[in-house]
C-alpha cells in the first residue's frame, strides 16, 4: 500500500470533496459536498468592487492631461465614447459571469466557447498582468508616501503595504471584500465632493471663486483641440483609467448569488461612468482652461497641482493637496489589494483546470488559495527593483509591461461574448433562460471590439508617424500583444487545440467543471438533455 503524502493541517486540494457520514438504507444518498471557494461576497461587495475598478488613480491625475490635450470638449466626447465601450464590455462579462460565475471568468470562457489555447494564453497573461500591476502601485505608494517622508527609503513602504495586501487577502475572500468596500467608498466620497464643490462654484454659492462661465470652453481652440490622432491618444490614457472593472467577474466566484447580484452590479456600471467621470471632466473643464500647464502632469508624484486639488484650493481648502494624497493613497492600495485577489484567483483557477501546477490549486480552510497568493506575492516583489533603480523608472518600466494585457482581455470578453450568445441561440436555447441578457446584440460586443482593437493599436502611434521609426517605444508599448500570442501558438502545438464549433459548446456548467468551480452555477435543461444524448451515444 502506497502512505499518503504528509500535509498541513487545514490545507485541502480543490479538487477534493469532502467525506460525508455513509447514509442508512433507507435514506437517499446525499451528494457531495465540493470543496471550493466559499462564496461569501454580499451584494454591497459586489457593487464596490465594480466602483472601485472604475475610479483609479487615473481620474485623479490623469484627466487633467487628457483636457490638456484634446480640449474640454474632446476630453469629454473621448470619455463618453470609451464610458461607452466599456459598458458594452461590461455587459457582456455580465451575461457570461451570471450563467456561469466561476474565479476563472473570461479564461474560462475563452476555453470554452473560443479556443482552449485562447483561454491559456488570457489566465496566464492576466495573472501575470495583475501580479505587476501590484508591483506597479506598490512602487506608486513610494512615490505617494514621499509628499510627507521625502526622507524615507522607499523600499521601506513597498514592503509595509505589501504584507497589508497579502494580510487582506490571505484569511478570506471576505476580507478582500470588506477592505475594498471602504476602499472604494473613499474614493467615491472624494469624487461626489469634488463634483458638489465645482458645481457649487459654477453657481457662485462658493465665496471667492471667480465666475468663469463658459469662457473655458472657448478659450484658444477651445471646446476641441488637436486632430483625430490626439483624440486616439487621448482615448488611450481615458482607457486606462477605466481598467479593473472587469474584476467583477472575477469576484462572481465567490459571489453569495451571483445570478442576482452580478446583472444588479453590471446594471450600475453606465450611471457610475456617466456621474464619477463625465461629470467630473464637466467640472474641470469649465472650472481650469485647456491651456493651464499644470494640466500636462499627469503622474502620480504630482497630486499636488492634479485637477481635483487645483478645483479644491481654489474653493479655499488649503489642505487640498494633502487630502487628494491621501485618496490618492487609497486608491493606489485599492487597485494593488484587488489586483493581488483577481491574479490570485487567476492563478487558483489555471490550476484547476490543469493548466498550471496542481499545489497552487491548494486551499485554506477558509477558502483561500494560499499557494496562489504567495506565487502572486513573489512576483510583486519586482518593485523592490526601485532600491536598485528609480521609482519613477521602474514605475514606468512595470506599467507598460502590463498595460497591454488589459485591452487583450477587454478584446476577449467581447469575442467570447458573441460566440457564447450564437452557439447558445443555434444549440435551440431559450435566452429567457439566461441570468442576465445583454442589450443590443450583435451590436455591443461588436462595437466594443472595434473600438478597443483602435485604442489598443493606436497606443504608440507616435512611434510609427516620425522621420524613423522609434522601435524602443514601439516594443515597450505593444510587447504584450507578441507575448500573448506566442502563449497562444506554442499552448496550440503542443495540445493540438482547436477552435470550438458551435454544435461542441457546452452550455451544462455544473457537469463538466472542476467541484472548486461548479457551485451555483446556471444549467440549462435543454443543455442537460443535450449531454445526455452525447453520453449515451457514446
């Protein structure tokens, strides 16, 4: 007889099933319980989770240069078209997250209704993605944390916030949930205030502030500065800023009812973009004119002269600067908590499926999936690279190293939308089923998928319309897209993987999933007789 492998106590595999008392002859014999994720995130996580993906750092800063740029007005057309695709993007990870909300998300849909290649290369590119983007913030907060302790060595912070993200997710996933909540609540407290007081000067119940008017939005090439090629640059940057709201279907998985809860969250993501964004640039746009040079610093070191502190001074809040640091501050950690929980997740969820080693599919009593998180956590710790170089430059270094992979997975929700809806309707299923239906298709996943192709290839098009050709900035910005599929390629050589036909989808979640995902998931009955029909052919 082979002796079992010695293992910590509390630790499980997900893929295991716990051991039920042997019921009587008489009674019927219950199911196994699986052992998975605990879906212990309510409503009110949900929803802030989708809050806090939508309001980062870039609305705080960066918005000030996309005005700079384009004008009010083409600042505010650019924000309504990108607010506009990313709703679509949003309601079509909607759908798919409502019928099946499993950790895995878009990989898992991409495997499914794509190509299993497809959805290797998009875990593996997002997990990598979201582990650099919580060494990005945290050497964000080195920049932060020195406007009150220029003295102190940055490292010192890096690694200080670094065990409070890995704290806050390494005892449950409700810890994540609770920490985003007020997270996000900061930042929505700091964004509705800012829109009350500019509105409050616009009226002039503000005393002191000068009443400007509409004289900003004819100021020089006022409301629509540069050319069309700005406006696609422009688009950039207000992309960005909009990243990390598709981690709400990441947290579906562990969602206490995910069919209500994820169409409740995704229902709100229009009025969020159109009242924290467009309102806001509404705001800065008649209150600062386009020609302002402190507009054009955009990075975080320089709260002190972004929008919202120029708007809150000129209110007469002299400690506006500190007071933006500190949201600032949240913020950063908002995005590095929630981008340690959605790669953490990724990761749990590739293992799972067999796709990357089996230990990281290991859980905690508590649902947690530790050896995930401390793969995660090993990669974060690039930002230590800052003791070594800049701040600023390894901040730079990282953040295009995972940018692109954000647009790739917007790409991809789009795709597995569309093909999941088609192979759905053609396999004689009835929509009225569905959780949660999308709006407007074909359209929305179609007119989302164009416009990111646009912003996603258009990123660096600087580099391309000079006398030559800038390769160094070209390979910086658009070495994610090569990356991927490479990924993609060498996962199809060596399975021999194919794209999935429409009559091959399988829209029986519960059967064919792994026990660490299939808990409260949608089934569709014609889908169960569908899979029966194949088992008894075969």
């Amino acid at each position: 007889n082979k002796t079992a492998s010695p293992r910590p106590a509390g630790w499980r595999c997900a893929n295991e099933t716990k051991r039920l008392p042997m019921p009587s002859s008489s009674a019927p014999a219950p199911r196994a319980e699986p052992a998975g994720l605990h879906r212990v995130l309510k409503a009110r996580h949900l929803s802030m989770i989708a809050i806090g993906g939508a309001i980062g750092t870039g609305l705080f800063v960066a918005s000030g240069s996309a005005i700079a740029q384009a004008g009010p007005g083409g600042a505010l057309l650019t924000y309504l078209v990108v607010g506009a695709m990313v709703y679509f993007i949003m309601t079509s990870l909607g759908e798919l997250a409502a019928f099946m909300p499993v950790a895995g998300s878009f990989s898992t849909y991409a495997s499914r209704y794509v190509e299993e290649g497809f959805g290797f290369a998009l875990g593996w590119n997002f997990w990598f993605s979201w582990a650099i983007v919580v060494a990005v913030d945290l050497v964000a907060v080195q920049l932060v944390m020195a406007y009150w302790w220029p003295g102190m060595p940055g490292i010192v912070w890096s690694l200080l916030f670094l065990l409070l993200m890995v704290g806050l997710n390494a005892f449950s996933a409700r810890g994540f949930g609770e920490s985003e909540y007020w997270f996000a609540l900061i930042k929505v407290v700091a964004v509705i205030g800012f829109i009350v007081t500019g509105v409050a000067m616009l009226l002039g119940i503000v005393r002191g502030a000068e009443n400007v008017g509409f004289s900003n939005w004819h100021t020089g090439d006022a409301p629509f500065a540069g050319s069309f090629a700005t406006l696609i640059g422009v688009a950039m940057i207000v992309a960005y800023s909009f990243q990390g709201t598709e981690l709400v279907g990441v947290a579906a998985g562990e969602s206490e009812d995910p069919k209500r809860n994820v169409p409740r969250a995704v229902r709100q993501v229009f009025w969020r973009i159109l009242l924290f964004y467009v309102l806001a640039i509404v705001v800065i746009g008649f209150l600062i004119p386009y020609t302002d040079p402190h507009l054009l610093r955009s990075e975080v070191s320089d709260i002190a002269v972004s929008p919202f502190t120029l708007v809150f001074q000129r209110a007469g809040l002299l400690s506006a600067a500190t007071v933006m640091n500190a949201v600032i501050l949240t913020s950063v950690l908002s995005a590095g908590n929630s981008g340690m929980y959605a790669a953490t997740r990724m990761l749990f969820n590739l293992a799972v499926e067999g796709k990357a080693p089996r230990a990281l599919a290991r859980l905690t009593r508590a649902g947690v999936p530790f050896n995930a998180l401390m793969c995660t956590t090993a990669l974060a710790c690039l930002c230590l690279f800052s003791a070594i170089f800049s701040p600023q430059v390894v901040y730079i270094w990282l953040l295009n190293t995972a940018g692109m992979t954000e647009f790739i997975v917007w790409l991809s929700i789009a795709v597995c939308h569309y093909r999941f809806r088609r192979g759905y309707v053609l396999q004689g299923h009835d929509l009225a089923r569905l959780p949660y239906r999308a709006g407007l298709f074909p359209f929305g996943p179609l007119i989302a998928f164009v416009l990111c192709l646009l912003i996603t290839l258009g990123q660096n098009y600087q580099a391309f319309t000079q006398g030559r050709i800038d390769w160094g900035g070209a390979i910086a910005t658009y070495i994610g897209i090569p990356l991927f599929l490479l990924t993609w390629l060498g996962y199809r050589l060596v399975k021999k993987s194919r794209f999935v036909r429409w009559r091959e989808m399988r829209f029986v979640a519960n059967e064919d999933l792994p026990a660490a995902q299939n808990s409260s998931v949608q089934e569709s009955p014609s889908a169960s007789r569908h899979t029966r029909t194949r088992a008894s052919e075969a």
